[in-house]
C-alpha cells in the first residue's frame, strides 16, 4: 500500500473514532474529572506501551525548559477535554463539538499576539464569519436539547474548551524536536496528577457499568487514535489532514442524531455550516476575493 493511501485511511479512521468519543463519554455516566482522569491513566498505559516498544524511553534525554512547556501543554489538553465534555451534557455532543471546531481562529488570535504573526484580512474575514455561525447557534433552540441558560453554558464550555486547546497547540509549535508520543505520554501523566484530587474513588458501585466505556476512551481514543493521527500527519500533505479533520465533527453529529435523537435545528444547521466552511477556508488559506492578498497589523 503507498504510504499516502495509508496515511489517507489512518487520518480518516483516527477522525472517526474522534467523532464517536462524545457517545462513550455520556455513557460512561460520570463527571467529566473522572472521565478525563482515566482517559489519562489508561491513555498513558497505551502510550507507554507504544513508546516502549522501540525503545524510545530508554533513549529519551529532556531538557528542563521544554519538560516545563510540555507539562503546561498538558494542563491545558486536560482543561480542554473537561471543559468539552461538560459541554455535551449541556448543550449537546453535536453542537459541543461544533463550536468547539472555532479553536483554528483562537489559534491564530494566540500567534498574532504571542509569536507576532501577521493577521490577513481573509483571516478576519473568516473569523466573522464563523463569528456569525456561533451567533447563530447560540440563538437556536434545538429538538430535544438543552435551552435558554444551560444551552448557552454548554456552548460556553465549549469554547473555553477550543481556547486550552489552541494553548495546547500553540505550547506544542515550540516543541518541534520533542518527540510527539514522548509528549502524550507526559501530559497523560500530568492528567493523571492533576485530576487525582478531584476522583471519587471510592464510587465502586458507580464505575461498575462505566469500565468498559472508560477503558475504550483511553485505549482506542486517546493511544490508538493519537498514533494513528501522529502516523497520517507524517504521510500525507497538511491541506490533506486539514481536510479530512472534518470527518471528525460531521460523525460527532451523526452519532447524536442517531444515539441520542438530537437532529440539529434549522438555525444550528446554518451556524454549524458557517463555523466549518470558516474553518475550511482558514485552514485552506482561501482568501476573500483580492482581500486575501493584503495584511493588517
């Protein structure tokens, strides 16, 4: 098989299992700590495997500074996914994930303010763009969903939760010769220490129905996917990985129609369809008409 075509089945099959994560996290029926604490324990378990299995471990020198910057990344991935996954409760894993896909713009905002990267007027073009979406959203009343006060926490939650992940993002742009399962595994850990306090490990009876669910979301969506995602990204052209992302919100949105009947409204559908045509053309780098061509400060 040539390495595109399995970079193209990796990034798609690592997406799709992004998508579905939403379902298992409801279903585990526990708080978004506990959930992200085991997703991290068994998440690192993974991880230490596939990293042990070259003998990466052994090898690995790290220097202070960057071992700093990767624990911080790692503090803010795990406020990123607690904060999502309160999202979905309140809003929705359709529209929780939806907003949360605005992370591409808080990314760029962070680069213009930290690294003076220039800001395109295409760029903000598209930022209003998705602006507007979230307006949009935050406006509509879904079926079966959650409205008025807790509807929009929801989507606030979501996007705390996409800005802790352009920090995460932007954190992990300095650390280009950090080897990147070598940085899962430490912010896996980080999760681990951090959220301890806050588990109730004394629940038994809880967890009972909840293992299966929460080993899944360590093991397949965080170790399996985070290799497969790490293999594609090195095989395949980055507007072919920008691309196919967007399996990941598309199946998210099927998975509630479908599990938990949350069809998106008409306002949600137009929001929704704003947010990721924006985030397509950011993405892309599609400029807006001869605007594209020129650069505000």
């Amino acid at each position: 098989m040539k390495s595109k075509t399995r970079g193209t089945l990796e990034m798609t099959l690592a997406m799709a299992i992004s998508g579905t994560v939403g379902w298992f996290v409801v279903m585990s029926g526990q708080s978004p700590e506990a959930v992200v604490f085991w997703r991290c324990l068994f998440g690192a378990m993974a991880m230490l495997v596939a990293y042990l299995v070259p003998g990466g471990l052994r090898s690995a020198r790290i220097a202070a500074r960057p071992f700093i910057l990767v624990c911080l990344g790692g503090v803010a991935l795990i406020l990123n996914w607690v904060l999502l996954f309160g999202a979905y409760t309140h809003a929705s894993i359709a529209i929780a994930t939806v907003v949360y896909h605005v992370q591409p713009f808080m990314l760029v905002g962070l680069g213009a303010l930290f690294f003076a990267e220039r800001l395109s007027v295409a760029k903000v073009g598209w930022l209003l763009l998705a602006f507007a979406g979230l307006m949009l959203i935050v406006s509509a009343k879904g079926h079966g969903q959650a409205t008025g006060a807790d509807y929009v926490l929801g989507v606030c939650l979501a996007l705390a939760s996409a800005f802790f992940y352009a920090v995460a993002a932007a954190i992990t742009k300095r650390l280009k010769d950090f080897p990147a399962h070598l940085i899962v595994l430490i912010q896996m850990v980080v999760g681990v220490l951090v959220l301890a306090p806050f588990v109730d490990f004394t629940g038994g009876e809880t967890l009972k129905g909840a293992w299966t669910y929460l080993i899944i979301i360590g093991v397949v969506h965080t170790g399996l996917m985070s290799t497969l995602l790490y293999s594609a990204i090195q095989k395949i052209p980055t507007a072919l990985v920008g691309a196919l992302s967007f399996i990941y919100p598309i199946v998210a949105i099927l998975v509630d129609w479908v599990a938990f009947a949350h069809p998106l409204s008409t306002l949600q559908v137009m929001g929704a369809g704003a947010i990721l045509l924006a985030a397509a053309g950011m993405n892309f780098g599609w400029s807006l008409g001869r605007a594209g061509r020129q650069d505000v400060t």
